[in-house]
C-alpha cells in the first residue's frame, strides 16, 4: 500500500478510465507545477489547465513534483544561519502583526512547504525557550495538536499551515493513510465479487513474512495473456522515480520470491513504465476487467 497525495484527492467511488499518460505529457505537467505552491488554490488551477485528468491524479503528480523540489532545497533552509534569520524575522512581525498569517507569508516568500516551515519555527521556538533540542516526538505531538504549544499566536500560525499545506503536515498524513486503506478496500472486495481466493498483509504477516505484496493469490490469475501471484495497491501516481524506487525496493523482490505480479496505481502511470511485463511486472491504473482464473474461463 502506499499514497502520496493530499486531502483534495477523490476516493475509489470516482473509477476514471485510462489515466496513462506518455512521458511527454507529464514532463509537460512537471515543468507547470514547478511555478505553483502547495495551497488548496494550486488545485483549481492544474484541474483547469489539465482538464482531462481528475483532481486525485493532478493531486498526486503535484504532491510527488513538490516534494523532489522540497528534498533539492532542504539542505539550504536547514542551515543555522538561514533558520536564525527566518526565525527572527517571524518574532519581529509577530509582535506587530500577530493575526496575520505570517508562517503562511513566509512559506510563500522562501518557497518552502508551509508544514516544513512550521516544525523548523517550533523546533527553535522550544529550543529557545527549553535550552535543548526538542525530542521528535514532542514536536510531533504539538504539530498534531496546536494547543500544546504554549505560545498561543504560534500555536495558531502553525495550525494555519498545517491545514493549508496539501503535501506535508499532519494532516495530509492522516489523509494518505485514509486514501491508502480505502484503495486497499476496493481491491480486496473487487477479489471477493469474483470468488477469488487471496490473502491480504496482515494474513501473511501473521504467517511469518515480512516483505509481502499487499494481495497473494492462492490461484494464480491471468490478466492480459500473463500469470498474475500477487497484487500491490499503490494510492498514488507512478512517475519514474517512484516506479524505479518500488521496483528496486519491493516489486523485484516480489517477483523473486512469488513469480510474476500486478501493481495498480490507482491515480495512473507514465505509460512507458509498462515494459517489465516480460520480466513478471504488470501495470495497471485499475482492477482489471478480463480476468482468466486457472479455474474457470474469462471473468467480467
């Protein structure tokens, strides 16, 4: 299982057909988000511009671009010198205009995800205040929930960033893992409607594997003239970088140890990703529709 997109995406009740797209086309829409920042305004923009594609597709190409331009960029705002200067600057204008959205300007200005920003702010906030570094736990646990911070002006600067970031935060971690298990859902009881037996995660764990395949069919399937074992439900958008880190992470894996698979990626793919059929790595943006069971013939 696995999602990467934000509180905007649709769940699995909106089913779209074909959502592959030729690399050129996302490189396209790579280089559009490149000017956008991560607001909930950012969405209606790309869905009036990329109008063929729905909001959960556009979401999750964005949240993923945002995030490699967020990793190219960390080293620079995690030093101390620019964290001092960022810090200050937040102090000065809180005193004189503390019911501005001023963490949410910052952000802007910098062009740093505003959840960032906000866990930078409060980590020097207790630091400041403490004399000590604070533990990862607490500053999860106050980004979580605002009202443990004992400055209440950045307690609400900090709420505010949380809930208007759509790629980092709380929040759309809460919403990710939702987005996850809902797909997971879809998948299992797709399974069941055609009396296909598997076992999910959580069976196999409790049998004693450790890196599985979200599905592993008791009864192989065929799906486009190839045998399927397994299946991995991916919430998410594969791009290149993501399909090349799953397929070195987990999918070959898979295939060593259980044969050939099936990945969907719920919210599409970059259609020339699908070339590993061969060597056992089938790709879809759905459940299949013909489906042959060694048991029975085509199932719709």
């Amino acid at each position: 299982m696995d999602a990467v997109s934000g509180g905007s995406a649709t769940g699995t009740g909106e089913q779209v057909n074909n959502l592959r797209i030729c690399r050129a086309e996302y490189r396209s829409i790579s280089r559009f988000v490149e000017q956008l920042r991560p607001t909930r305004q950012c969405m209606k923009t790309l869905q009036t511009h990329f109008t063929h594609l729905p909001a959960s597709t556009l979401l999750s190409i964005f949240s993923q671009e945002y995030q490699k331009r967020m990793k190219r960029s960390m080293a620079r705002h995690h030093s101390p010198e620019v964290l001092r200067v960022y810090y200050q600057r937040y102090r000065e204008e809180a005193d004189t205009r503390a019911t501005e959205p001023l963490l949410l300007e910052l952000a802007n200005q910098v062009d740093l995800s505003p959840a960032l920003l906000a866990r930078l702010m409060l980590e020097c906030f207790l630091e400041e205040r403490n004399a000590s570094v604070p533990s990862r736990q607490v500053l999860n646990n106050m980004l979580r929930e605002p009202y443990l911070i004992p400055d209440l002006v950045l307690a609400k600067h900090i709420e505010q960033c949380t809930v208007n970031d759509c790629c980092y935060g709380p929040l759309v971690d809460c919403i990710k893992h939702a987005i996850g298990l809902e797909h997971e859902d879809t998948l299992r009881d797709k399974l069941r409607e055609r009396n296909l037996s598997f076992l999910d995660e959580n069976q196999l764990r409790v049998k004693g594997y450790d890196k599985t395949p979200d599905i592993i069919l008791e009864v192989p399937i065929a799906v486009d003239g190839h045998i399927v074992h397994w299946i991995e439900s991916k919430a998410s958008f594969g791009d290149d970088h993501s399909h090349n880190t799953y397929l070195n992470e987990q999918f070959w894996s898979y295939c060593n140890r259980f044969g050939p698979g099936l990945v969907i990626y719920w919210f599409g793919f970059i259609s020339e990703l699908d070339c590993q059929r061969e060597r056992g790595i089938l790709l879809k943006d759905g459940f299949p529709t013909d489906i042959s069971s060694l048991c029975a013939g085509p199932q719709r």
